[in-house]
C-alpha cells in the first residue's frame, strides 16, 4: 500500500490548499448581503417559482445504460490485463464475444425503441386517409390533362 | 512481452525519513507545477484564442500579459463570496472541493520522466506509481461527476440544475466510451500501471515508426479518447453544461468569488491532465530521442513538448467548432463512439490471437452495425409517431 502513500499526501496538500482558499477569501472578502444578491440569479427577472423537480425520464435512461456499460468496462479491464499471458486466448475471445453480444442486443432493443432519442421530433405522425377510397395516387391522376378529358 | 509494474522503487526498502522527505518534495513539487501550469495555460487559451478571432488578448498584466491569470486570481479572492438563500449550504460548500481535489489527484500517476537517482535512492519522475494506475484516473474523473451535479443541485436555481443534469448525462455517457478506448490500451500492454503503458511503448514499430500505442492500436482507440476526453473535461464544443446563450454560467451560475475560482481551477487542471493522459497512453509518454548529455532531461522536454501540442488542440478546437446540440451529442456518445470502441477492442482482441481470428470478430461487428443502423432508423421513426 506504500506507492499509495504520495497520493494521500497530494490529497492533503489539495484539500488544505482548498480548505486555505476559503479561509483567505473569508479574511480578505466584504460579506454584505442583500435580498437581491442571495436570491436565485435569472438575469434579472425575479424568480417566482421553484426549480422543477422532475426530470425528463431520458436522464435516468442514459443512467441506467451507463450502469450496464460501466459493468461491462468493469469485466473488459481483467480480461484485458489477462489476454495476453493466457494459454487459451480464443477461449477468451469467445467468452467476450458473447458477452459483448449481450449486452449488445439489449443495447440495439433500447435504440431501435428510440430510448437514446433526444432529437427535435421531425416528423408528424401521417395523417389518416380520409376515405380509403381517396389516395394520391387517384389525386394527381385527376388533375392530370389526360385524366380530366377521361372523367369527363 | 509481460511487463510486471514493480511500482516505484523508491518504496523497496520500507519508509524512511529520506524516503517521506522525497514524497514530500515530489508532491509539493508537483502541486506548483499543476497550479502554475494552470496559470499560463489560462493565459495560454485566451492569447491563443484571440490571436484565431484577429483580438489582442491580454497584454497589460507583466510581458505579453503573461501575469493575467495571476491578476484575475488574486482579484477573486477580494470577491464577495455569496450563499443563495434557496441553496443547501453544506452541500453548495463541499461540492467545489469535490471538483478540485480529484483534479490534483489525477495528475499524480502521470509519468512525466524517466527515473532519477538521488544518493542510494531511486525514484521514477512521477507523483505515484499505483498497481491500478489509470483505474485511479477513471475513478477520479468519476469523482468529479459528482462535484458538478452536486453544485448545480444545492444552487436551488433554475439554470444551475438545468446545467448539471445536462452535465451528469454528458459525463456518464462519455466516460463509458472513455473506459473502452483505455481498455485498448491495457490489452496491449497487459497492465494497468501507467509506468508499464509508457515503458511498453518504447522502441520502433516496423522499423519506421515509434512504436506508440497511437500508430499500434490503428488510431481508432486515440480519437475516441480525444473526442471523450474533450466530451468529459466539457470544454468547447462539448459544453453545453455551461452554455451560455441557453443556461447563464450552467452548474456554477451561483457560485462566486474563491468558490468559482475553484471549479474554474479544476476545469483547467482537467484539461491539462488529459492532455498529459492522451500523450501517456497514446504517444509514449516521454519516450523520444534523447541526447548523451543530461540524459535525464530530454524525456521531461518530450513529455512537454507533446503535452504543449495536445493542449494547442483543445484551444485550436474551441476556436473552430460550434457547439454540438444536445440530441448530437448524445447520439455521437452512444450510437458511435461506444459502440465502435467497443468493436475495435475485439477487433484488436482477436489480431492478437491470428489474422484469421480478427477478420472473424470484424465479420460479426459487420452484422452488429448493420443491426444498431437499423435500429436507430426504427428508433427515430417511433420517437417522431409518439411525438405528434
């Protein structure tokens, strides 16, 4: 645990620095508050309601995939580290391969759900046809020169 | 080649008080160099900057306005430091140490050297030399998600939680894309300390070229780490987290005085850290050509120098690129970047086995991207019926 120690000490040395920052600007700064000064900045306009507290759900989407991908990169980091010492490395490979491919087709479920979609919605829904009688193509062949001398 | 990380050797002979004087003098060392390098690199961006945009930049403060950094942070401590009123005080205090002590902290396993000896001591040039090496930076950046959803969540403010929502997602996104392109990396070299990634690129790769991790690894792994590590710093043109035009100062909107400086500190410090990061896991660290003369110093130049260039990147990259939309950069985070490093990691998998084996993992990756395309064509048409 000793290659451990220099990190410990930087942390220390982080910490009061930060710790050293505060207690400068607490000595050096002016503390006048105001009710303007402590309320919410919203560039002038005064603010009239809480924040929001929810959140589209998609956030917690994105959380949830990062979690799976996380636990992914978790096992690759061993079996990285391994690949090139072992004695059997297609075993290895395969191993990973399937595993990759898991996570995978629920990755591609997820997307082909539109799960990772944030996207300015463009397009409509297409509109219903109002008869089914009625459709474009019937539509252009009436104004169509040919088509007109034929209905009439 | 299996290269076992003995750690730092400074450490073989138990702890002394030779061996805690030279901890002590390697961090302090690496603390003034990480504070004054974030000065000039502050003082660096916005010359840089300005020259692109045809301005002058700073040039009051000292010699080409090289002291502005300096001036701008002595004058934030003289600033009134304010708690919001709606804000959760202890959480709204803690969360700027929460983003500035990690960014210390990551720079500590950075190899900026060879070894140096000192009396019967010898030490490698780098803060600490752990078994789990770039672990420790995923872990910090890791950290660091929570000092930026922290602050913006105690504001108690609109745009400040507006900004660090944005900004969790964005971070967690990339950093899955980050982790994959590092796993690269540790596959070639069968290590997670960053000692054995830099001594494993050492010597010529077909004779030509410097066998860097970069040219081994088919540059694939080296773009997604840059494109990730700009997406996790969220500097230019990944920060939306604090667009300006849409969200004031994003998560640390309400922050001021020392407070701000902090975050403003850690973000710089990041960035210098992943550029050191890039330059250790993709470009040899110090490795370079070096003279007989003060052999020791030539890998600290090249370590700098590649340093230098990866950091007149990010600001050449701030200077060119508009900034991303939202819905854009989620979909290069997860419908390109994750998937390809994921594929490229298997791809280089199975090379190591035979190029037989490769072609057989490329093959099944082929079947997988036509199916993730197909998917995110039926993924946008459902979300667009919903929609309506």
């Amino acid at each position: 645990m000793t290659q451990y120690l220099p990190i410990l000490a930087l942390f220390i040395v982080a910490a009061l620095f930060a710790g050293l920052s505060f207690m400068a600007s607490g000595l050096l700064a002016p503390y006048r508050p105001t009710d303007a000064k402590s309320a919410p900045y919203e560039c002038g306009i005064v603010p009239d309601r809480e924040p929001a507290e929810r959140f589209p759900v998609r956030f917690y989407l994105v959380a949830m995939l990062f979690i799976i991908f996380d636990i992914e990169i978790i096992f690759l980091y061993p079996w990285a580290v391994i690949f090139k010492e072992t004695a059997s490395p297609v075993f290895l490979l395969v191993e990973m391969l399937t595993f990759a491919a898991t996570v995978f087709v629920a990755f591609i479920y997820l997307i082909s759900h539109g799960a990772l979609d944030w996207g300015p919605l463009k397009r409509l829904r297409p509109m219903a046809p109002i008869s089914p009688a009625r459709t474009s193509e019937s539509t252009v062949r009436r104004i169509r020169p040919a088509a007109r001398d034929e209905a009439a | 080649m299996f290269l076992a990380s003995a750690g730092d050797p400074l450490f073989v002979d138990g702890i002394n008080f030779a061996v805690a004087l030279a901890v002590i003098i390697k961090v302090v060392l690496a603390f003034a160099f990480l504070l004054v390098s974030v000065l000039m690199m502050i003082w660096f961006e916005r010359k840089i900057i300005s020259d692109m945009q045809n301005r002058v930049g700073p040039d009051r403060a000292g010699p080409w306005g090289i002291l502005q950094s300096l001036a701008d942070g002595t004058k934030l401590f003289f600033k009134e430091d304010l708690l919001p009123d709606r804000a959760d005080k202890r959480i709204f205090r803690l969360a700027p140490y929460l983003s500035a002590v990690p960014a210390f902290l990551s720079f500590a396993i950075v190899p900026i050297g060879g070894t140096i000896t000192f009396g019967h001591y010898t030490t490698e040039l780098q803060v600490a030399d752990p078994p789990i090496g770039i672990l420790f930076l995923l872990a910090m950046s890791a950290v660091a998600v929570y000092g930026v959803m922290l602050a913006g969540w105690s504001s108690g403010s609109k745009y400040p939680l507006l900004g660090s929502v944005r900004a969790s997602a964005q971070m967690v996104s990339y950093e899955a894309a980050l982790g994959l392109a590092v796993a690269a990396v540790v596959l070639y070299t069968g290590d997670l300390s960053t000692r054995a990634i830099v001594t494993g690129q050492e010597g010529l790769l077909r004779h030509i070229l410097p066998s860097w991790n970069v040219f081994r690894l088919g540059f694939v792994p080296f773009f997604v780490f840059l494109i990730a590590s700009t997406a996790e710093l969220n500097r230019p043109p990944f920060d939306l987290v604090e667009a300006e035009q849409e969200l004031v100062g994003g998560f640390h909107t309400e922050y001021s005085s020392i407070r701000f400086a902090l975050f403003f500190l850690a973000e710089f410090m990041n960035t210098i850290t992943m550029s050191a990061i890039v330059v250790t896991l993709f470009l040899g660290g110090p490795d370079g050509p070096g003279f007989h003369f003060l052999r020791w110093l030539w890998p600290i130049l090249w370590f700098l120098g590649k340093t230098l260039v990866l950091l007149f990147v990010q600001v050449w990259l701030r200077g060119t690129l508009p900034r991303l939309r939202y819905d854009q950069l989620m979909d290069l985070g997860w419908k390109v970047l994750i998937p390809g490093s994921l594929v490229w990691l298997l791809i280089l998998g199975g090379m190591l086995i035979s190029f037989k084996w490769g072609l057989i993992v490329l093959g099944i990756s082929v079947l997988f991207g036509a199916a993730l395309i197909r998917a995110r064509s039926l993924g946008a048409q459902r979300v667009g019926e919903v929609g309506s």
